[in-house]
C-alpha cells in the first residue's frame, strides 16, 4: 500500500497540526482511521507491553526477594543481626535514585531495544550472584549494583512506551505496568514458598536457591527482548505496511502536540527543575511508595515476628485475598505527571525526577520497620499512615493548580496572546492538561 502524504485521506495542514482539535479529527472522528489504528494498538499491546510487563514483575521479584529470604535463613547465614537488613535494603536505592535522571535523558540515545534487555541481563546476573554471598559486605555489593541497573528500567520503559503510544493511551498501558507490579507482589511469596522445598538441595539452602532460579529466569527472559523490542515502527516485524503508515501519521502528530521528539537539552531539564508540578507529584509519589515498598520488603518480617506465623505461613499470607477489593495507589500519579508534561524533553526530565523521588521512599521505607519495633512496629505502621496523608494532601493541591493554570489559558486565548513556537510547553495556552 502506498503510504506518501500525497496519497493519504488523512493530511492536515501543518498549522492545525499544533491544535487538540486537529488531533482529535484525524484520531477520533474517521471510522476508516479508526479501523486502522485499533489494528496497530493490538499488534502493540501484544508484542510491546507484555514484555516490558514481564520485565517490571521480574526487577520487583528480584530486588524485595531478600525479605523472603531473610525469612528462610540467610539473616543467620551471613550475619544480618542489629539494623544489617535495613541498611541491605536502603542500600539498594542509592545507586536506584542516582540512576534515573540521567537514564531518563539518556535511554533514548542508546535506543530502547538495545537498553532495556541489556539492563534486565545485567541486574539477572547480579540476583544468581546473590545466591553465592557469604557475608554482610557481599550482600551490600549486590543490591548496590542491582540498584545501579533496575534504576534503568523504570524510566526507560515509560519513555518507550510514551514514543509508542498517544499521551491519551499511555494511562491505560502504563497502568498495566503497575498491575504488573502488584501481580509480582501478589504472588512473590508464593514463588518463595515452593522455592522453600529446595531447602538443602544440592547442599544449597532454600534462600540461596531463590536467587539463583530468579536469576536465571531474568537473563533468559531479558536476552529475548533483543529479538522481541523493535528498534522503532519502521522496523517492527509485526507492522506491516499499512500499520507502519498509521504509526509515522500518529507519531507526526503527537510530535507537532508535543513539541518535537530530538535530543534533550540542559533547557528541558530546566524547565522541568523549575515546574512546581514536578516536586508536589514526586513527593506524594515519595510518601506513596514509602508504604507500598515498606510493605513489599517487610511484610514476610512482619507476619513471621509480629504475628508469630510459621515460615511457609509467612510467605504465602503475603498474596493478598481477593483482588476485586485492590485498588491502584500509585501508577496513576506518574501517569498524570508524565500525560502533563512537555516537550518531550521535559517529560523526560519531569519523568527523572519523579522517579528519584520516588525511590528516595525507597531508602525511607528500608529504615522504617526497624527490627527494635518488633513485634508491633508502631513506629513503621504510624509513618506508613502519615505518608499516605501528605501524598493525598498533594494530589488535592495539584488539582487546584492544574485548574487555575487552565483558566489562565483560557484568558490567554480570549486575548488573542501570541507566543513564540520554539517556547513551547505545557504552559502553552493550546496545550490542556488532563484533570
């Protein structure tokens, strides 16, 4: 099929190109494109989301598995006594928030296809190493290192997926990243309570056993997504022709929207750094992942000394009850930093620094649940609560601003205000931000 602008049903002129409007003609309005682009969206969610899904569950597994196994022995057999275990695992996100800004800026020049897997492969290596640890000193090692490259993922994988998808599909996708993150917490302890049964096999212990499978698991999945990510649409093997017409229109699109996808800049940045926004959603992201991963790595700890539950117990309790009563707490926050934010470089940016933030809840949660708490931990469970006040405090705040800045645009519009092409950002009066 012949694809050019002069044959197409769907050319605009290059002016509309910068209007909502515009967009929403040419994605919403024609039955044809609409047939066509729903087409290309199941091709995408078969062969790019699963996989980035798939990898989201694996570096969840592999970086709170170490409550799993401090359950099973490995405390005992390397020495994690007085607040050792806390330090392990605020350890782990040193590297993590230092990571991602600059992985968020940077991803994009080492292409995803070649950065995603080659991360994944790196920090699977790093959990089959964790199984052969002896000591205090090696652990800390290992999950600096493993921090050092999970830090990757998460920025590169939104970034991906946003080069993919229109800002008005990424929530759905990215929101079945965050399933993917509750499903690995759902059921890590039920892969740890099988795991357990290797106890003594091989003359390894069961905690040892639990890296090494897990490990395994992520190189063998990560070295596929060579051949399973594409490097772009023009060369994705599951486009055809036609597909690959609808792609570089939408991506045409999105980048007048957007302001351009190039390199980003030390302005981007900037702007980012400057944008209240960015600091009021990541720290409602801070205190939110506080809780969620203070409960991911301590739950085992928790159910085995404060409730007194056996050791098979403790694992597969950590699966919750009944999912239709779970809720998503967290996926949404980045998704509406990332759908409210531009040019491309910005998000990136915002993206970065959200996630930094992010995991600054990371190291807190690692301090948290202190093992003197024990067996209430009063002190853990009443900043858990408190966390979650400021953040919904945040989200209220946030509201309030995206709803003042939207009647600043419509005044900026009814007064026929001019601004320059190349300032463009989501302060732009025709850029609307979603509520």
């Amino acid at each position: 099929m012949t694809s050019g602008r002069e044959t197409s049903s769907f050319d605009l002129k290059d002016d509309a190109l910068h209007t909502e409007e515009a967009m929403g003609v040419v994605l919403h309005e024609d039955p044809q494109w609409k047939k066509r682009e729903r087409r290309v969206l199941r091709k995408l969610d078969i062969f790019i989301g699963p996989y980035l899904a798939v990898l989201m569950i694996l570096s969840h597994l592999d970086r709170s598995n170490i409550g799993f196994a401090t359950t099973q022995g490995m405390a005992v057999d390397i020495g994690l006594y007085g607040n050792r275990l806390n330090i392990a695992v605020s350890i782990f996100y040193v590297f993590y928030v230092l990571v991602e800004i600059p992985a968020a800026m940077l991803v994009k020049r080492l292409r995803f296809d070649l950065a995603i897997p080659g991360v994944a492969v790196a920090w699977g290596v790093i959990c089959l190493c964790n199984g052969f640890v002896n000591n205090f000193a090696g652990l800390v090692v290992c999950r600096l290192l493993l921090g050092f490259f999970e830090g990757v993922l998460f920025p590169a994988n939104i970034l991906m997926m946003a080069n993919w998808y229109t800002r008005e599909e990424l929530g759905k996708r990215l929101g079945f990243l965050f399933v993917a993150l509750a499903l690995a917490s759902a059921f890590g302890g039920l892969i740890a309570f099988g795991i357990l049964y290797m106890d003594g096999v091989s003359g390894l212990r069961g905690w040892r056993w639990l890296y090494i499978i897990e490990g395994i698991i992520t190189v063998v999945i990560a070295f596929a997504g060579f051949w399973i990510l594409p490097k772009d649409y023009n060369t994705a093997y599951f486009l055809n022709d036609d597909d690959r017409a609808v792609m570089r229109r939408r991506a045409e699109l999105t980048e007048q929207y957007n302001g351009g996808q190039g390199h980003y800049t030390r302005k981007d940045f900037n702007m980012a750094v400057m944008d209240i926004k960015t600091w009021i959603h990541g720290i409602a992201q801070m205190c939110i992942m506080t809780v969620m991963l203070g409960f991911a790595v301590f739950l085992p700890v928790i159910l085995r000394t404060g409730f007194q539950y056996s050791l098979k117990e403790a694992q597969y309790l950590t699966a919750p009850d009944k999912f239709r009563n779970r809720f998503c707490c967290s996926g949404g926050n980045i998704v509406w930093t990332s759908s409210n934010s531009a040019p491309d470089g910005k998000r990136a940016a915002t993206v970065g620094i959200l996630l930094a933030l992010t995991n600054i809840g990371g190291i807190i949660s690692g301090q948290i649940y202190r093992t003197a708490d024990a067996p209430y931990f009063t002190f853990g469970h009443s900043w858990c609560l408190g966390s979650l006040a400021v953040a919904l405090a945040g989200y209220v705040i946030m509201h309030v601003i995206y709803a003042r800045r939207e009647t600043w645009k419509d005044q900026m519009i009814a007064e026929g205000r001019d601004f320059p092409p190349e300032d463009f950002s989501d302060r732009y009066p025709s850029y609307r931000y979603q509520r």
